[in-house]
C-alpha cells in the first residue's frame, strides 16, 4: 500500500513542521527571555527530540497482514 507510506510522510512531515513552528513562536515570546521562560522552551525541546528520537521509527501492523505464528498451524 503505496498511498497509505505515503501519506504517512507527508502528516509525518506536516507533525515535525508544526512543532518546530511552535517551538519558534514560543522561543520568541517575550516571557521566554526570562531564566524560567529559557527552562521552559529547553524542556520542551527535549521532550520533542526524545520523542522524535524514540518513536520516531515505530510503526504498527497492518491488520490485513498475517503473521508466522497465524499461519503455521493451518491446514
């Protein structure tokens, strides 16, 4: 299923986009140039590379798919 990969990527892309976009608004606030505010777009920035770092590459079955353990036992 070609379409489904790659509408994938693309919502992927669209995801890492819309993160990046807030994380620019929210380093140009000006409450983020306080001490707090600098903890703040650091500890957000951390939370979403780890996030892209973890789950990044994790995926789900197909639910049409089969797998070994379902077919070894059919007759």
């Amino acid at each position: 299923m070609p379409r489904s990969t790659s509408v994938q990527s693309i919502w992927r892309a669209v995801l890492a986009m819309a993160l990046l976009l807030g994380l620019l608004l929210l380093a140009t606030h000006s409450s983020s140039q306080t001490p707090l505010g600098t903890l703040g777009v650091f500890a957000f920035s951390l939370f979403i590379s780890l996030g892209f770092l973890l789950f990044g590459r994790q995926s789900f079955p197909l639910a049409e798919q089969d797998t070994p353990s379902d077919t070894e036992h059919r007759a």
